[in-house]
C-alpha cells in the first residue's frame, strides 16, 4: 500500500515520483474557515507564465479547461490529466482567494489532499492562517513542466487582492458591468474577459434571463450546483441531501432524476444528467451535488421546458432541519453565473425537522433563453411529496404534490403511497 507523503511549503518533487507521471490524479481541498467564502481557481500559463487564453482558466463560471485536462468537479475538488493539456501550457496553478469581506490569516487548520484518479491518497499539504497576514488571495500549488516531465510544488504564497487581482496578476482581463446608457459594443473576435460576477436572487418573486447563445461559440452545457454546509450538531450522519430534478416536458408530461438509480442522459431524452449522489458534508468542506442540462434541451423536445430543482433529507438520515443545511443552488452557462439563494433560516417551517423537501429554484428553457427563480417551497411537514409542474400559457406553476420517490429497496414505500396519488413521472 502507498504511504501518503506529508509535502512542505517550497518543495519540489516530480509526478512521476507519486507514480503518476502521465496518470489523472485529483486535488481536495479541506478549507477551514468561518463566515468567509473562499473561492478555488486554476490558471493554466505559458512559458511567460501569462494566462495567454483565458479558456485556461478553471473556476465557477468555467468549470473545464478546453482540453479537458483541468476540471472542477465541485468547488474545492480538481480533477487533472495534465498530459491532455496542450504544450502552450507549461504551469498550472491551483489558487484560493477570499470572495468579500476578509483575509486569509483566519484560516484554520487546512489541507490540499493529492489522490490518485482511483482515489488513493499519495500526498497532502497542510496549510493555515499562520502562512498568512492581511493576504486574501493564495497561490497554493503549482504544476510545471521541467526536462519533459511535470513537477509539483506547494508554493503557499499569499497575494494581495481577491480572485481579480489574480486574473490581472497572470495577465489576463476581467469583465466589468457596462453602465446602463452605454450602447453595446460591437462584436468581438477574441474571446471575451473572464467574468467573475455572480446574479444573486433570494426573493421568490425574483427571476434572471439569460439568452441562449446560438453561434459556434455557445457553451455546450448549463452546470446546475446544489450546495450545503454542515448543520454544526455535531452528528456526521445527518446532513446528507439529495439533489432532485423534476423536468415538465413540451407533452405536458413530468420526467424526474436523482442519483444514483435515475441518472438521466445528456445526449438523450430527457437531456439532464445528475453526475452522482455525495452523503458527506463538513463545516470546511459543503456538500455538493452536480446537474448537466443540454442547452439545445427545447429544440430536442420541441418545446419549452421547465425544471425544478429541489434537496430533499429522508427520514433515515436523522431528524434535521434541512434550512439549517443553507442549500442553495448556481447555474453557470458560459462564463455567466446566477445563483439562487432563498433564505431559508428565516423561513419558521426551516426549522421544522419533518419537513423533507425545499424546492431552491426553477429554470425555464426555451429555444431562445433560460428564465432562472428561486422558490422557497416546501413540503408539508411529514410529506413525501416531490415538486411538480404544470403549465398555464406562458407561466409555470411548482406545487408540492408530486409522486414520492425513493431509493433502492424503498422503491416499494412509494408504490403504496402512490397508489393514491394521480401524479405519475414519465
């Protein structure tokens, strides 16, 4: 069995020295920290260390890297094939930067875990506030190309300024919101800054629309997040949550995905993919659940769709509040991110441990745009209800009597309930 090796701050070492020369591994980062968000980052440079094409760059509004070398799988979890990346890119850094107010001396006892691409740990470096003082952006670790072959090093150099300021620093350019009364600029032949901004909504009667980009330079998916952090009882076995689609199809008829028994597809019907079940959460590290839907989903169907998205806590996870979960969910299209973000801890039934399901937002898609809401829905306390849709003209309505559906051999526990409900999902 491989001995994980404990790595300092400036150390050098190769890949190939973990036995992954030319094999996937994945970096885990364990942040410990209180009241800040930290968002992670990697930047793929060239020999001038300059992020030259800034589709190199891998964060929330860009979770992939053109080659698919570099991945972010959920917000402090990258997936590297470093021999897919092209050789315009020598150095790969993996970066931390606090999002609003703070400074990286608050950081507690924290880690970035190395793990081959079967999950075997190999190596891991430990890092805290210590390393830091009024820094709020780190360059944490760094993969470079030497002699022909890649090399690693824990650099755990912190920076001044945020996730922008690392942008500027590797050369690149950050978008800025045009003022209102300024027309729009003409078409571009180069690719477009890297935006950095988030569309917040919290209120039910909120709603974004993004248009649908339909040239050779459209994204190829819409990435759907659910997130939730560590309820702080104390108990590891309750805050496991299930992200949950239901999809009102063009027919009318209501399709419905959850891991791992009903995956979906993105190459086919319903054309919405759930990338797997996660059960564990920490106060470092929230729970994160990943959805794909195909943008070109409405002309597929022939016809507008609306998704639902829902968390969902089963009895058998211990009695919970799920509000005090926070969940909340982002879209990111392109380099465009909204995220919804009801307050749920200020809602009384979020206290309410036999409440099950919170419906955190709805996506409508047609052939021109996605429409995003949050939501703020409930079930009834003690109900297995799942969110359906129905649609009257142009609006769609989420209420909260949908089939129950549950996992492996408590698929029988729904037939019963159902029995009596006329809802069924196609």
């Amino acid at each position: 069995m491989a001995i994980e090796q404990s790595l300092s701050r400036g150390q050098r070492i190769k890949m190939a020295d973990f036995g992954m020369g030319s094999q996937p591994f994945v970096v885990d980062l364990k942040v410990a920290v209180t009241g800040v968000t930290v968002d992670a980052a990697c930047f793929g440079l060239d020999s001038g260390r300059k992020l030259s094409d800034e589709r190199y760059m891998t964060f929330f509004n860009q979770p992939e890297s053109p080659c698919g070398g570099v991945k972010q799988i959920n917000s402090h979890n990258f997936r590297f094939a470093l021999d897919l990346l092209p050789a315009a890119i020598d150095v790969v850094v993996l970066t931390l930067a606090i999002d609003g107010v703070g400074v990286l001396s608050s950081l507690g006892a924290s880690q970035a875990k190395i793990s081959s691409g079967a999950g075997v740990p190999v190596a891991s470096f430990a890092f805290d506030g210590s390393f830091f003082k009024g820094e709020r952006a780190v360059m944490l670790i760094e993969f470079y190309r030497k002699d022909g072959q890649w090399r690693m090093s824990p650099v755990g150099q912190g920076f001044n300024g945020g996730l922008d300021a690392l942008v500027q620093h590797f050369g690149g350019a950050v978008a800025t919101p045009a003022p209102v009364a300024t027309p729009p600029a003409p078409p571009s032949i180069t690719a477009p800054p890297v935006s950095l901004s988030k569309v917040t909504l919290t209120k039910p009667n909120q709603t974004h629309r993004i248009s649908l980009v339909k040239d050779a330079s459209a994204p190829r998916k819409i990435t759907v997040k659910a997130t939730w952090v560590d309820n702080g009882d104390g108990d590891d076995d309750n805050d496991d949550l299930d992200l949950r689609v239901g999809i009102l199809l063009p027919s009318g008829k209501m399709s419905f995905i959850q891991a791992p028994e009903r995956s979906g597809a993105f190459d086919a019907s319903p054309y919405v993919r759930h990338l797997g079940d996660v059960t564990t959460t920490s106060m470092s590290a929230p729970g994160t659940e990943v959805v794909e839907v195909n943008p070109k989903i409405g002309q597929l169907l022939s016809g507008p769709v609306a998704l639902v998205f829902s968390v969902y806590s089963a009895v058998a996870n211990g009695a919970v509040s799920v509000g005090a979960m926070a969940p909340k969910m982002v879209m990111e299209y392109g380099n465009q991110v909204v995220e919804c973000a009801f307050d749920f801890k200020n809602a009384s039934v979020a206290q309410e441990s036999n409440v099950y399901t919170y419906v955190i937002g709805v996506i409508e898609i047609d052939g021109d745009a996605i429409v995003l809401s949050p939501s703020g829905k409930t079930s009834a306390p003690d109900s297995e209800w799942t969110p359906w849709l129905t649609r009257s003209g142009n609006s769609v309505k989420v209420t909260l009597d949908g089939p129950a559906v549950f996992k492996g051999q408590m698929s029988g526990k729904a037939d019963e309930l159902n029995r009596h409900n006329p809802h069924r999902y196609s």
